[in-house]
C-alpha cells in the first residue's frame, strides 16, 4: 500500500514540478544524497520466509535505478566526499552515493552486475563476524522464526508480556517481525544471542534450511573481487548490535576488530562505517565519538534526508532508505526532492 507521502511525490513528477520546486527547496545550498540498500532479491510467487521489508528491490528495478542515477544525477564515492571535507576538493553537481548495508551475498549477485553495467561507484557495509560463516544474520533469523513457529508460541516482556507470532495470517506474522526486532534491538548483545540461540534450539524443526541459505552474508572471496572492481567496503561492525546498548569496552571492540579484519583481507583501512539500524536511538553522540576514535572518517546513520554540505555532520550522514515498494515515479522525486519527501 502506497503511503500519502509517496502518493504526492508521484503526482509531482507526473506534473512535472519536482524541477520546478528544485530551487525552491535547495535554496541556494549545494547537498549531498545518500542512498541505501538492503537486499536485491528476485521474488517468486508465495509467501516470502524472511523479512521482505529487508528487500530493497528486484534485480530488473536496481538496474532502472542505477541507470537514472547515472543519467539524470553524479554518482560520487564516499572517498570523494571524504576529499572534498579534507582538501576541498569539489564535488560534481547533484552528487549521489550509493550503499548497502549488512552484506548479504546477493548485493555481490545482484547488484554487483548492474553497478559494473552503469559505472557507479557504490560503498558496501558488512557485517565482518558473519563473512563466510553461511549463516543467516541474528535478525534474518528471528524474522524467519516469526513466519513458521506457531501463533503464541514466545512471549517477549514489553507493557506485559506480548505473545508472538501474533496470528497464523502473514499479515499477523509481518507485524511479529517488527515487533520482536524493536524488542531484540532494545536488549544488550549478550541477552540478545542468548535468546536467538535458545530459539534456534527450541525452534529447530521449523527452521528452513533452504530459506536461511537465500540470505547467505557475502564471503571474503566475494569481498574481495568487489574491492578489486572499485566497489569501496565500510564497516557494519562485527555482530550487528545496537551499539547504544554496548558497554564502551565492547563499542570500541565492535568498531575496531571489524576495521581490521576488513584491513587484514583488503590491504586497506575502510574509512567509513555505517551503524547497524542507524535510526534515532541506535547511535548517539558516545558512538559517534568512539568511530572518530576508531579512525574512520565517515558515520553513516540511517536517519533520512540529504547533506547540506555547509552543515555536514562527519559522522551523522543521513541516508535516503530505497524500498521494494518505492516505484520508479517516487525513486525520481526521492532523487530531486529528498529533504521534502524522505522525512
């Protein structure tokens, strides 16, 4: 279902006004766009096992997308705007970057192709404790559990205790999915594996191993022939927490093993890291304080909007989220309009 926001970003285009109200709502000021991914995935008829709001587009709609890109805007590197904060150096008009998140092997199968096919430069965040490891990652999992244990069958303690899956209707189990992350998100690490393994445990006959196979987490070979093609890699951490639930011993940890694991294999300190979730309440001024520390020069959030460059927080970019239900009419004016239309 299309929301009133998106609904008004296509009338817009189909008006053709979005470059009309383009100076209106730059005012002067030149900015950087941050685009994110999750997952490209090419969807089959039937009920998805996974979490489907991790599936950013098809494979046919990502080439769309990078071939608009490629006409009608500048696709930059993170290093370039990493330059332009350090020298100046200046920045072509309309400058986009494009990132993904997590590290899911399908962004190497399926994104890879087209981004070598338009000549963009991308930036691909991973999540280093689960390269080559062939396991799903913790949310993947407790997403997939909400689509095939039976209605009721765990609590998680809120305002009272909740019981999901809330229903059998995949309706129901959708809405499970979105619940048990925000609790699993609000817990520490070492509660939250200590869950996510007593329900693999509890759970194991119902757990597909086919559907966790189509969610595999990239593997350093991969990693590594996207760096030797110019695809830049950040870091996403190692395990995916919510690092505002982290102790400072274990925050420093998460951003500077998964650096130098990403160095041991690369040759090349990443320069940027990308927080997991990376919305209000995941990432604060302490996490920002310790990536600075951690020696990356670029935080990426997950907060939406562009960059005013006169104003630009190093290590609070904000990024536009590109969803399997953004059509191409709202991918155009996301493109022109992100401050107005991504909030």
């Amino acid at each position: 279902m299309k929301g009133r926001r998106q609904r008004v970003a296509e009338a817009a285009v189909r008006l053709g006004i979005t470059r009309a109200l383009r100076p209106l709502h730059d005012r002067g000021r030149p900015s950087l766009l941050v685009l994110a991914w999750h997952r490209i995935v090419p969807l089959t008829a039937g009920d998805y096992p996974l979490d489907l709001d991790l599936i950013s587009a098809t494979p046919e709609e990502f080439d769309w997308q990078m071939s608009f890109l490629r006409e009608h805007m500048s696709p930059v590197s993170l290093t370039q705007v990493i330059d332009h904060l350090r020298t100046g150096a200046p920045l072509p008009q309309r400058p986009v970057a494009v990132t993904f998140d997590d590290g899911f092997s399908d962004t190497w199968e399926h994104a890879f192709p087209a981004l070598r096919r338009h000549q963009i430069p991308a930036t691909v965040f991973v999540t280093t404790g689960y390269v080559n490891s062939r396991k799903p990652f913790w949310f993947e999992l407790a997403a997939h559990l909400m689509m095939k244990i039976a209605p009721r069958a765990i609590s998680v303690s809120g305002n009272g205790d909740t019981h999901l899956p809330l229903g059998a209707a995949t309706a129901q189990r959708r809405q499970s999915i979105r619940l048990l992350h925000r609790f699993l998100k609000s817990l520490s690490d070492e509660r939250r594996e200590t869950l996510m393994t007593q329900w693999s445990q509890e759970f194991a006959a119902d757990i597909d191993a086919a559907a966790c196979a189509s969610s595999r987490p990239l593997t350093w070979a991969q990693i590594v022939q996207l760096a030797a093609a110019g695809v830049e890699i950040g870091s996403h951490t190692v395990t995916h927490p919510n690092l505002t639930q982290t102790t400072d011993e274990a925050l420093a940890w998460e951003l500077a093993e998964s650096r130098r694991a990403i160095a041991e294999r690369l040759h090349s300190e990443p320069q940027v890291v990308a927080y997991p979730f990376g919305t209000r309440g995941t990432f604060d001024d302490r996490v920002m304080r310790a990536a600075e520390r951690a020696g990356y020069q670029l935080g990426l959030a997950y907060t939406q909007g562009c960059n005013w460059l006169h104003s630009l927080r190093r290590y609070e970019l904000r990024r536009v989220d590109v969803a399997l239900s953004t059509s191409r009419l709202h991918f155009e004016s996301l493109t022109m309009l992100p401050d107005w239309l991504a909030q």
